[in-house]
C-alpha cells in the first residue's frame, strides 16, 4: 500500500496493489473506503505492469466508485484485482 499527498494538501491518493502482479491467491469481493475526503478519481487492475507492459484496467461494470468507496459489483467481479487506485479530495484544510 502507498499513500501520497499533493503539493498543496488538498489531493492524496492511495494505491493498494500485489507487486508481484497476479497470484494463485484471489479476492471474491472486496471495499475501500477514504475517510474525510471525497473520491476523484479511482481505478481497479487485474493485471499491474510488469516488463514494459501497462496495468490492465478491470472492466467497468465489475466494481463501483461511490463518494468514499469502491465496491466489486455482486455478480460481475470476476475475482482478478491486482491493484486499486483512488485519488481523494480533503474536505478539510488538514487530512
């Protein structure tokens, strides 16, 4: 897991990934959740980058980005999350 925050503290982003990529080992489901803070962006890999090749995007209908989670989608996840990303917005001067 790594956690970043913006220049100007108002942006952080928090990625929580397999480093080896893909394993014999497999989530069913899965939630996130930013406390304090709003979801700008977020996005779900099944397959993180490995040897000059890029992280392959989970299809959309397989999870749901709301205010402050992302969520698997019930009979959609195919049980193949690599990596999650979310970038957050602060709703407060300070995290």
């Amino acid at each position: 897991m790594s956690i970043g925050l913006s220049d100007d503290d108002k942006l952080f982003s928090c990625s929580i990934w397999r480093p080896q990529g893909k394993s014999y080992l497999f989530f069913t489901q899965f939630k996130a959740e930013l406390k304090g803070a709003k979801i700008e962006y977020a996005n779900a890999y099944s397959q993180t980058s490995e040897g000059g090749q890029r992280d392959v995007a989970l299809k959309p209908e397989e999870f749901t980005v709301g205010d402050s989670t992302v969520t698997h989608t019930d009979g959609k996840f195919r049980a193949e999350l690599s990596k999650l990303t979310m970038i957050g917005r602060t709703k407060h001067d300070e995290l």
